[in-house]
C-alpha cells in the first residue's frame, strides 16, 4: 500500500490478474471479490459558519484510485436566535457544484434557539466513485440566517 491507497488483486474466471478497478471498469459490479485486510480509512468533517454552505470534498486520489464511502452524517442547526430551513445534501462522485449526485437527502430545522434537525447517519454503505474524481458531501446552498450546516464523509480508497 502506497500513500494510503490499497490495491486488491483477483483472479478471475480466465486465471488473469485484475485489479478491483479493472474488474469494476469492466462492469461487473456484482463480482463477488474477497477483501482480505480493510485498507486505510479516511473522514473528513466541515461546520458552516452561520448562513453559509457546508461542503467537504476528498480530492482525486491519482490514476486508478477510486474513493469507496463507507458512511456519512449530515445535520442542520440553529443558534441563538434560531431560523426555521429544509436543506437539501448531496453526495456528489465529482467536485463541489459538479459531477453525478449518487445520494440525496434533506434535514428539516424548526425556529427556536439552539434547535437542530435529527441527524441523518448513513453507515456500512459501499459507494464506489469515478477513478481519479474526487467525492463531495454538500448542502445544495447556504442555510437560512442563524443555521449552521453540519457535515461528516468517512470511507477508503481502492485501485
């Protein structure tokens, strides 16, 4: 393993070595490959400040190397003064703004001091992104005055 990066051999049907990236290039989504040691997980987190967007991106890994999110959990909150908003999150196979959205979701916040929306926690997800992309956790826009956006992305990297 190379700068966090875990490569999984298999051989296949025709005794060739491949890759996991090449047997998932190839389309064969449903290969059954056996995951002898879990590679090296990342997370990486972000607070909006109030009335901003919250967006965490885990940036192209290099050539072949393919982000796998393992969990997410996304939440909205008020401060003091505590404006009611219904926001929109995306996990996004490509950079902020951009790229295919391959899970979406909203949190809902009610007015009031310090009220926050229940916590949307997604864990033992398998989604694999786009070689050498990167992969975003994202509220679509800002949140309503006196809202912070809350966002948590955790998985590893396969080639």
């Amino acid at each position: 393993m190379a700068g966090g990066t875990s490569t999984l051999t298999v051989l296949d049907s025709t005794s060739t070595t491949q890759t996991m990236s090449e047997v998932l290039d190839a389309g064969n989504s449903s290969a059954k490959i056996p995951l002898v040691a879990r590679p090296p997980e990342w997370a990486v987190n972000n607070t909006s400040t109030a009335a901003a967007q919250a967006t965490i991106s885990k940036a192209a890994g290099g050539a072949g190397v393919r982000h796998v999110c393992t969990g997410l959990a996304v939440m909205v909150k008020t401060d003091s003064t505590g404006n009611a908003d219904l926001c929109t999150w995306n996990l996004r196979d490509g950079a902020t703004g951009a790229g295919t959205v391959l899970a979406t979701g909203v949190c809902v916040v009610a007015t009031g001091a310090s009220n926050a929306s229940v916590p949307t926690v997604l864990t033992g997800l398998s989604i694999v992104g786009t070689a050498n992309t990167a992969m975003t956790l994202e509220f679509s826009v800002a949140g309503a005055t006196h809202t912070l956006q809350i966002v948590n992305m955790f998985g590893y990297d396969i080639s």
